[in-house]
C-alpha cells in the first residue's frame, strides 16, 4: 500500500472521527455541562427531601401514562401519511418504533430518527427515503405546532414576559441584540444564496446528483401531507398529540403544592409559557432533552417566583429533575420492551424460517 493511499485513508479517518465528534461529542457535552452549573449549587439532601415530602406521585403516574399515550397518537399520525404512500404498517410497529426512537435519543442524540426509519422501512421493504421524508414531514409539522404556540403565548401572556424582563434588563438587551443582529440574519442569507449558487452552477456535479435523488425522495414523503386522504384524522392526531404533552405537562403542576399554586394564581397561560419553552429547549442538542429541559422549566418558573413564597430555585430544580428524571426512566423501559419484542419477533421469524 502506498504512502499516498494511507495518508488518504488516514485522513478520512480523522474526517470520520470529526463528524461523529460533533454529532454525539457536542449534545453529550451540553447535557453534561448545563446539568453540572444546574446541580453545583444545590443541596441534594435538601432537593431528595422537598421531593419526597412535597410530590403527590399520583400525579406523576397520570403524567407518564399520557406520555404513552402522545407515543401512540403519534404512531397513529404517521400511519396515515405512510398508508397514502402505498406503505401499510401495523400501528403496533409503529408504536414501537416511536417508543425505540426516543430511547435511542438517549444515548445518540437526533439517531432515533433515523433508527426508526430504517426499522419500519425494513420491516416492510419501503424505500428508506420515502418514509425518511414522512418523518421529517412530521416532524415539521411539530416545529409548526410549537412555533404557533410560541405566537400564541407571547399573545395571552406577554404581559408577564415583559414584566420579567424589565426586571431584568440585562436579559432582555440580550435577546434585542441577537433577534437584531445583522451578523445573524447576514449568516443565515449567505448560506442559502451559496447553497442555491452550487446547485445551479454545478448540477451535474456527482454530489449534487446524489443529494437531488434523495431529495427527490425526501419530498416525495413530506409532500404526501398536501394530497393524502384522512387529513382531518391526520389534524386529530397532531391535536390529541399535543394536548396529551399539555395536560401532562399540568399533571406534573399538580404533583407539587407550589407549582400547581402557579396554575391557580397565575391561570393556564403560565402553565403555557412553561410548555412552550420547554417544548422549545428540546431543540438544543442533547441527550433526549436532559440539562436544556430543566434549565427552560427552572428559567420560567422563576417569572412567578415572586408571587408564590417558597417557590425557590432549589425547589423548582427539585420539581424539573424529577419529571424529566421519571420520564427519561419511562423511555428507557419502553426502549428495553421496544428492542426486546424485537429480538423475540426476529427469533420467532427465523424459527418458522428453518421449520
């Protein structure tokens, strides 16, 4: 083997090693990191106490059943974007794959998706992009419903925003500066006029004709939305979906006297800020939303701090460790029965196989 073809294939190496670096290396360290500056100054005695006195786990138990329960409304909305591209599912398969997804986010951050594509397109001889295009389709249509809620709250309580900030200028001039940063919005046209400049300029390069053909199949899953039957199942889903997150969400309130006091003063629209934001902060890279989920559910819980005594950082990091810590607990259960029903299904499979 020449000098040449090793330093090549060396290099390539270290390429490899960067990519899976930034995909896995970058979430795993802002969990770390935002879960250590959460936890440096809190007394863990003390947060196992509150706890421990203080949580009605009743409504925990309410709060992970509808956690199930926006698993399969999920699996049910994607079944009719799949049934109208000519690839028929089970919503059992379906329903795995979605509890599969969210246990691999744990340990490989935004591969949940992809495992799950390549489970269903495999289990049912589909083409990988096509069904890749209908999870994007649906999770786009979750950006959408978070982006329209996000609108939606700074409508109902923005006032309480605004009131927060001005008591905390310093926070409020920092989001001014980077919404009006013309280095931002500069950045963001640049990469799409020089995107759009290589396609048109190189469109017989290999590469581009590799990625037009996936993206022939990308779109060819996320434009089913527009011309596919059951569309008003499909909105019913995407309802129930999100309003199972919500009214979970509110569960997890009533498990602790001071939260569910911030509901009774405040009314459900700061109940909503918390939803949003932290439904939001599940967009920073992360293992399965620990660390940025807390931080969002500590930062807004702080706007009502004031009118509800007692309602201290400790005890508000005391109340998001334990929802996420409970639901993180559920995904990897699901996970385990997800990935065992799997290996006994293929095992049966083979047996009937031979026989």
């Amino acid at each position: 083997m020449s000098h040449d073809t090793i330093s090549t294939e060396t290099n390539k190496e270290k390429r490899q090693l960067g990519t899976y670096l930034l995909k896995f290396g970058v979430p795993f360290v802002v969990s770390v990191g935002l879960c250590w500056l959460l936890f440096k100054n809190v007394d863990f005695g003390q947060m196992w106490h509150i706890i421990r006195t203080e949580c009605n786990f009743y409504w925990i138990g309410l709060n992970l059943l509808l956690n199930v329960l926006a698993h399969v409304w999920r699996a049910s909305r994607w079944k009719i974007q799949l049934d109208a591209l000519g690839i028929k599912v089970s919503l059992w398969q379906l329903t795995l794959s979605i509890f599969g997804t969210y246990a691999v986010n744990l340990v490989f951050p935004r591969l949940g998706e992809v495992w799950r594509t390549g489970y269903i397109s495999a289990r049912n001889s589909a083409s990988f992009t096509t069904v890749f295009g209908s999870m994007i389709a649906e999770r786009l249509a979750d950006m959408f419903t978070v982006a329209s809620l996000l609108l939606f709250t700074f409508i109902i309580a923005g006032h309480q925003l605004s009131a927060y900030l001005s008591q905390n200028p310093e926070k409020f001039n920092m989001v001014m500066d980077l919404i009006s940063s013309p280095v931002l919005w500069g950045g963001i046209v640049a990469v799409l006029v020089t995107v759009w400049w290589i396609f048109v300029k190189y469109p017989q390069n290999k590469v581009i004709s590799i990625v037009r053909r996936i993206w022939s199949g990308l779109w060819e899953g996320f434009a089913v939305i527009a011309k596919m039957p059951g569309k008003g199942r499909w909105l019913l889903f995407t309802g129930l979906l999100w309003g199972s997150y919500f009214t979970a969400l509110y569960c997890a309130f009533r498990a602790f006297p001071l939260t569910s006091e911030v509901i009774t003063v405040y009314g459900f629209g700061a109940l909503l800020v918390c939803f949003v934001m932290t439904s939001v902060s599940m967009g920073v890279p992360s293992n399965g939303g620990i660390g940025p989920w807390q931080w969002a559910m500590v930062f807004c819980l702080g706007f009502y701090a004031a009118g509800i005594p007692g309602l201290t950082t400790e005890y508000t990091v005391s109340f998001a460790n334990l929802v996420m810590g409970v639901e993180t607990l559920l995904s990897i259960i699901l996970g385990l029965f997800t990935f065992g029903w799997i290996a006994v299904e293929k095992r049966s499979s083979k047996t009937v196989s031979i026989k």
